[in-house]
C-alpha cells in the first residue's frame, strides 16, 4: 500500500512539474516573439503586377514595400528556380514567352535626395527599362525611358520612348546667366511675340529593339507612338524643331521602311489602328496651326493608301455648325473596320489680344443642376467634354450620334448598336436621391433617335450581340429586357419564386440587384444572379432554370460565375464553366465547376476556411496562379492544376511576420 502511494504522489509531482514546464517552455516561445507596432508597418511587402506566361511555365511580379525599394521576381514554375532584380516593377511578359519587360524605377533615397536638393523636373532620377531573356538568363537594362510598348501578338519587338538627355554641365552656367541680359529688355512691344509661345516641346528618341538580336533603330523627336496587334506596323507622331519633320508616320520594322502619312508644321495626335492593324486614324491641326486657336482635323490611312486623307473637319458635310473634331477623343474603328468613330466639340476660340487678367468669383445659384463643389472638380472634364460621331468609311459620310442634349453614346461590341445615355433632366436629383437616365436607340446609319426609356435608375446595357438591351427595374425589382428588332420588352424575373435584390440591404435606399454573370453566344440566353445561385434565361423571358441546381440556397453557398479568358466575349455553355463559391455559413471560398449543356450538378473542386483571389489561367494551358489568405496569413501566390487538387505556395512576402504575435 505504501510503496502505490508513493508511487502515486510520484506521478503527481511529475505531472505538475510538466505542467509547469509546458508553461514556462510556451511563455518563453511567446516571448520570442513582439507585439506588432507601427514603425514595422513600412516594412510589409504587397504583391503587384502578377503576369502568368501563357506556356504557363513563368510566373512574375513585384514584391513592394510601404517604404523603400522593392523587387521583381521571376519565377520558373517547373524548376522552382527565381530570380530576383532590383527595383522591377509593372513586367509584361511577350507573346512569344520569350522575354520580361518591365520598368525600373530609381532608388527612393536618390529621389528623396533629389527632392530635397530641389532639383527640376528633367534633372530628377528617372525610370529605366530592364529586359529579361528568360531562356538565357541574360539580363540587359536602358537608362532614361519614360514608357514602352509591346505589340499585343508578337514578341519580336519593343518600342521605348526616352527622356530628354541632361543638359551638359557646362550649359548650365550658360543657362543661369541668360534671365540677367534679358531683364532690361521687357518692354510692351514683346507682347506681339506672345505668338511665338507656339512653340512646341520637341519630342525625343523612340528607340525599336528587335529583342533577339538587339538590333536598334532610333526614331528621333517622338512624342506618341502605337503599336497594330501584330507588330507589323508601329505609328509615331513627331514634333520637331524642324517645321518640316512634324508629322505622322509609320515605320515597319521587318523591312525598316518608312511611311509618310502627313507631314508640315503642327501638333499630331490620337493614333489608333484598327482591329486588323490594316488602317489608321489620326488627329492634327497643320492646317491651322499658325491660327491662335486652330481647329482639328481627323485623318484615316489604311495600307492601300500612299498618304493620309482628310475625313472630318469643322466645314465636313454633317458636322454641326461651331464645332469640330476634338483633340480629346481617341478615334475606334468598329470591329469589320468600316465606321470611323470620334469625338466633336465646340471649336476652340482665341483669347482677346487686350483681355484683363480674368477675375477668380465663384458663382453659384441654387437651381444649378450640380452643387458648386461638383462643378469645380468637374470644370476640366467639361472643358475636354465631346460628342460622338460616326464617319462611314465606304459611303465617306459623316454621322453624328451625341449632342449636347444627349451627351453619352455607348457601343456594341462589334459598335453596329449606339445606346443614347442622358441624365441632363435629373442632375439636381442626385444632391438628394440618386441617379437617373433617359435611354435612347441611336441609328448610326443617319442619327435618328428612339426615346426606349425615362427616369430610369439602373444602367441599361446591350447584349454582346447587339440584339438585345438588358436593365432592372427598381419599381418592381424585376429584370428587362428589349428586343431592338421589333422594339418588344420582356420581363424576365417577375415570375420566379427567388427575389433578384439584395436581401441583406441595409441603406436608406432601394436595393441594388446582385447582377449579371454574363450573356452566352449569340445572344441565345443571359445569366443572372440571385443572392445565391445564377439563372439561365431566354432573352424573351422562357426557359428559366438554375445551372446551379439550387445547390447553392440549399447549402447556403454564394455562386458566381468565374472568368478565366480576358479576351472572352461570351460564356461558353458545352464546356465546363468555373464558379468561384464563398460559404456564408463558415466564410470559406473556393470554387466549383458546371456545365450549362447539357446541364450538370455543380461539381466541388475545392472549399478552404480560407479566401481565395486573382484567379488567373495561363492561354495556352491549365495552369492556374492566385492568391490565398486568412485573418493571420497573407495573401501569398499559388499555383495548382484545373482542379486544383496539387495546389502550391510560391512567394513568401513578408517573412518577418513569424516574429509578431
């Protein structure tokens, strides 16, 4: 009996000692580690710029601090091998997968430095352009570039546009002392020269790199530039201290041939290709520049074409009287390249030679649609305000579409359907209630409108196909739709047993439906969303059905409709879509797989206690990059198959976070 006591008062003791162990071993492990402050704030990283090759072998981005110099990492998502460069920031990767583009900027030290020192603008540290072969590793840097351009489609070149080089130092003495001889010369007559403030900043080198040879080709004096989808062309506008070399231009850089489009004294701006990189558009007022406020005209070149012709001016047949093409609008082609779209407004008017300094007064009225604060933000943007029109390129006819009663246009997107947008009737509402719209159809054809629908709060949208015109209707909380053919709407929600806006709303103000997830091909049905599932309807309102099979109200699961294609224009409906899926019962995310045709159950891919974010696919393979995060994680990159079943971590950003409790 003694001898079990003893044994027992034993493992008492030994139990109390490991209990005490285990505290002062897990106080001692807290101790280790410190309360997060402020002053370690500055040191956190977030992850910029992620881009996915679309091999799906490399993975990039930018590791960047609060403060101080971040990084650009590239990451070898078959080897496991990175490397790291200095300063990186927004990469572009070509589309050939070949190399890694990206900016550099300066050590912020030297700018601070800079800063303090008060240094001008041009004597500011200033960006660089790195480039990086990934099949060899070798690495190559381009001091003083202000931007770069690759063409969509191709991977053979870079065009970068380059900063002003220094001024020499010894021009600087130079350039101090000039303000002293001048001072004595300012007298009235010089008020006539004011004209010659005309002149214009000359631009600066355009340099084209074939990235795998290294071959250059300097373009001097370049103050914009545009690439075609395919890199055959690229368009570049000068601005020279020579009268005769301002113009527009096209170089291709596979035969190093030079294309003269319009050339003479005179600003050049807005170069837009088409979508097949066959035509151009461009602005300029060569015409008029010698005028103290010289008008615009819009100009179009296509590959048969020697020179640039003249489309649109202030004295086109069409054009409304006192107005012109606008500096401000950047020209589209619709998709066939037939219709040449701008913008047109009010010519520019000089200001009286003997004006008095104009008087700074604030003037207000309160039946003014916007308050006085509204105004004052908005006074540039109404300043640079245009309307659209539309010049058929087959028929040479000019069209326009806005106005200044109906001063938004929207396109289609193929833009063969113009919607006319006005709020102008409501403006004052909106101090006190919300938005409101006027929606009308506009014939691109001659301009003619058709009032469709007034006072309405939501914004009506048109269907990929140009078929239809969709909107929700806040009176009665139902979806829309119009058939532009014959001018029928159709409701398509009214009769469904699921209610379209948000259940949880909690403002003063009606509801806002949860939306759309898209329309499928052909405009043959559109996808819509209730708190939980997403409905598939016919756009005249039949054959209403879940895709999601109620699975989510049923499990209390939100699904959404996840795209994975940036060029998408529809949603496919004979191949497995993806949803993304959040819990609202444990707030886990994750996502889910279903196919519309034939219809099928959703199918669990996967559901973490965790949230997932920037899904990206790379185009030509089933490899997936994205983020994922909790409360005390942050949110890493990784990467994982289709069905994302070998997911792995990739980056580590902020490592310090293991000191912090």
């Amino acid at each position: 009996m003694r001898l079990k006591r003893k044994i027992k008062g034993l493992r008492f003791l030994i139990l109390i000692f490991l209990s005490f162990a285990t505290v002062f071993i897990n106080s001692g492990q807290s101790a280790t580690k410190r309360p997060i402050s402020y002053d370690v704030y500055d040191s956190w990283k977030s992850i910029q710029g992620t881009r996915l090759s679309s091999d799906g072998q490399w993975l990039v981005y930018a590791l960047v601090p609060q403060d101080g110099d971040g990084e650009l990492v590239i990451y070898n998502l078959k080897t496991g091998e990175e490397k790291r460069l200095a300063r990186g920031q927004n990469p572009q990767i070509t589309a050939d997968d070949k190399f890694v583009l990206f900016t550099i900027v300066p050590p912020k030290e030297e700018v601070e430095k800079a800063k303090k020192e008060k240094k001008k603008p041009e004597e500011m540290p200033k960006n660089a352009l790195g480039i990086f072969n990934l099949a060899t590793g070798e690495f190559k840097s381009f001091e003083r570039v202000k931007s770069f351009k690759l063409a969509e489609k191709s991977g053979q070149w870079v065009a970068s546009h380059h900063e002003p080089p220094l001024k020499k130092e010894a021009e600087k003495p130079e350039a101090r002392k000039e303000p002293e001889k001048k001072e004595e010369k300012a007298e009235p007559a010089k008020k006539e020269e004011k004209k010659e403030e005309k002149k214009k900043e000359p631009g600066t080198d355009l340099v084209v790199l074939e990235l795998a040879t290294g071959k250059e080709k300097v373009i001097p004096e370049v103050v914009e530039y545009v690439w075609n989808k395919n890199g055959s062309y690229l368009a570049y506008a000068v601005s020279s201290q020579k009268a005769e070399e301002d113009g527009a231009y096209i170089f291709e850089p596979a035969t190093g041939k030079k294309i003269n489009l319009l050339t003479g004294l005179g600003h050049y701006k807005q170069l837009a290709f088409d979508e097949n990189g066959q035509s151009l558009s461009f602005l300029s007022d060569r015409d008029e520049y010698k005028l103290e406020a010289p008008a615009f005209k819009l100009y179009y070149w296509n590959n048969k074409m020697a020179t640039a012709m003249e489309v649109a001016a202030k004295n086109s047949m069409g054009m409304p009287s006192g107005m012109g093409p606008s500096e401000h609008y950047q020209p589209a082609f619709s998709q066939d390249g037939t219709l040449l779209f701008f913008g047109y407004a009010p010519l520019p008017k000089a200001e009286p030679k003997d004006a008095p300094e104009p008087i700074k007064v604030d003037i207000w009225h309160w039946r003014d649609p916007e308050l006085q604060p509204m105004q004052k933000v908005r006074a540039e943007e109404e300043k640079k305000r245009s309307y659209l029109a539309v010049y058929h390129l087959k028929e040479k006819r000019l069209v326009p579409l806005g106005s200044p009663d109906l001063p938004t246009i929207r396109l289609s997107e193929d833009k063969k359907v113009a919607l006319g947008v006005s709020d102008l009737p409501y403006k004052q509402l909106i101090s006190w209630d919300q938005a409101y719209y006027d929606y009308y159809l506009v014939n691109i054809k001659d301009g003619s409108r058709r009032l469709i629908a007034t006072r309405l709060p939501d914004q009506m949208r048109i269907s990929p196909g140009g078929n239809y015109l969709i909107y929700y209707d806040y009176s009665d909380k139902c979806y829309y739709s119009y058939r532009i053919s014959d001018n029928k709407k159709f409701n398509l929600t009214g009769s469904l047993p699921v209610r379209f806006e948000q259940e949880e709303w909690d403002t003063p103000s009606d509801p806002r439906p949860y939306g759309l997830a898209g329309w499928t091909e052909n405009d043959q049905s559109v996808l819509i969303y209730d708190r939980f599932d997403i409905w598939e309807i016919k756009p005249d309102g039949t054959g209403a059905r879940m895709i999601t099979a109620g699975e989510g109200r049923k499990n209390q699961i939100v699904f959404r409709y996840q795209s994975v294609d940036p060029e998408e224009k529809f949603i496919p409906v004979k191949k497995p879509i993806l949803l993304s899926a959040f819990d609202e019962k444990s707030k886990g995310s994750g996502y889910y797989q279903v196919t519309i045709q034939p219809p099928s159950e959703p199918r669990r891919l996967v559901l973490l206690d965790k949230l997932f974010r920037d899904l990206q696919k790379a185009k030509k393979t089933e490899v997936y990059i994205f983020t994922l995060q909790r409360f005390e994680e942050f949110p890493d990159l990784w990467t994982s198959g289709p069905d994302f079943s070998d997911m792995k971590k990739i980056s580590l950003a902020n490592p310090q976070q293991n000191e912090f409790i």
